[in-house]
C-alpha cells in the first residue's frame, strides 16, 4: 500500500486527494494599515484536508501546500536497515510535525510533503459538470485509505504537540556532555577548514588549480555547527555563572 495510489474516476472530492495547478495565498505585512496583501505561496499541489463530507458537497475546502520534502539522504545511509530507518522516519515525523510525507510523485522529481504549518482556503465548483470537470482536471492522486486515516492523528499532534524549549530542557550534567561534545566537533570542522585553507594557498604559490568547492563545503558545516551549538554554550554559562 504505497502512500500515494491514483483517484478513482468518477469518486467525490475527498480528505487526502491531491489538486494540482491551483493558486495558494497566504497574508503577508498583516501588520500594515490594510491588514495586509495576498502572497502566492509557491506550491504546485495541494492536499485536501477538510472532511469527507465538507469536500464532496461544500463550494469552500481546506488543503495544505505540498512542497518538496526538505531533508535530503544523508550520506552514512548505506545499509538496508539504514534506509528503512530514514523512510520509516519520514513516514512518522517523529523530527517533523509539521510535515506529512508524500514520496514521490508520478512525473515530478523528488520527494514530496504536505506542509500542515500551511493551510489555505480555496473555492471548488458546487456541482454538476463543472466540479466533474474541475476533478477530472485537476485530481489524479489520493491518499492510500490507510494514510489518510494517519493524516488526522498528523494535523492534530501539529498543533497539540506543544514541544520542549529547544536547548534549555536538558539537565545541567548533560548540557555540560552537549556542549563538550559539540566543542570538540567545532575543533575538529575548525581543523578541517584550515587544512583546506592551507591547501588553496599552497595551489596558489605552485600556480595550480584548487577546488574551491571543498572550502565552502567545509566552512559552511562549521558555520551551521557553530550556530547549533551557540545556544546551548549560552544556556551552559548562565547557568554557571555566580548569579545564576
């Protein structure tokens, strides 16, 4: 039962199908004196949300834009139990609940998601020929029946999953452990740019060619390292320090 199975021709509007080629908007600079204006989201897709009943009858449906799914395979994955991992991982959202995963899609490059942090209203044909016309045009997927009944537990743990502080939750003993562990990955990146710093200059003084590529590479991991870690080192010391 993959997640994504083609839409029965002739079958109402429904929780899980997916429209394609309709134009989302969300509110932008609400804070002006208009109270904002239309932003097109950019989104090809969308997934219904509304309940069977609404979308199959009602002229008004809620969906959520579908995006590409954003965390590309790690490297180490290269093993079955690896894959499966990363998969079943995905599948769940236990690290992201604010996204419900697609997979691919027939004729589309990639993996896909719905993003339950972006949820729109769109105008649909009532019916008649028109709705007919406006499902044959613009549904050809759904949602396997097994996922679409996930998908109501997925939009409700998106917003009643309060979450934890994102670097104040841990004890003070495995802080200390954390910010250990990260300063010594900080070191070790720190080492790996200035090996290929030193690299780009001797290239320069033989007046051969150096991949620039591997630098950028390595000093962007040890920028993003050292973004993650700062928040906690600014938990630590606070908590260290005499007045605390």
């Amino acid at each position: 039962m993959p997640i994504i199975e083609p839409a029965r021709s002739g079958a109402p509007l429904t929780q899980g199908d997916l429209l394609s080629g309709i134009a989302l908007f969300a509110t932008k600079g609400s804070w002006d004196e208009k109270g904002g204006q239309a932003s097109v989201v950019k989104s090809e897709l969308c997934l219904v949300l509304s309940r069977p009943c609404v979308a199959a009858h009602k002229k008004h449906i809620v969906v959520a834009s579908v995006a590409k799914f954003p965390d590309n395979v790690p490297k180490n994955i290269d093993s079955f139990d690896k894959v499966l991992d990363f998969l079943t991982g995905a599948r769940d959202g236990g690290s992201s609940p604010d996204v419900f995963y697609l997979g691919q899609l027939p004729g589309r490059s990639g993996r896909f998601c719905a993003r339950l942090d972006s949820f729109h209203t769109i105008e649909v044909p009532e019916v008649g020929d028109q709705r007919d016309q406006f499902l044959a045009a613009r549904r050809t997927l759904t949602l396997h029946p097994d996922f679409a009944r996930d998908l109501h537990m997925r939009v409700l743990g998106a917003f009643a999953s309060l979450g934890f502080d994102d670097h104040s939750w841990p004890s003070t003993e495995d802080l200390q452990w954390l910010v250990t562990q990260g300063q010594t990955d900080v070191a070790a990146a720190t080492l790996v740019v200035r090996q290929f710093e030193t690299q780009k200059a001797s290239r320069g003084a033989e007046g051969t060619q150096f991949k620039e590529s591997d630098l950028i590479t390595a000093q962007e991991k040890l920028d993003k390292l050292k973004e993650r870690l700062a928040p906690y080192e600014r938990e630590l010391l606070t908590r260290e320090s005499p007045s605390a």
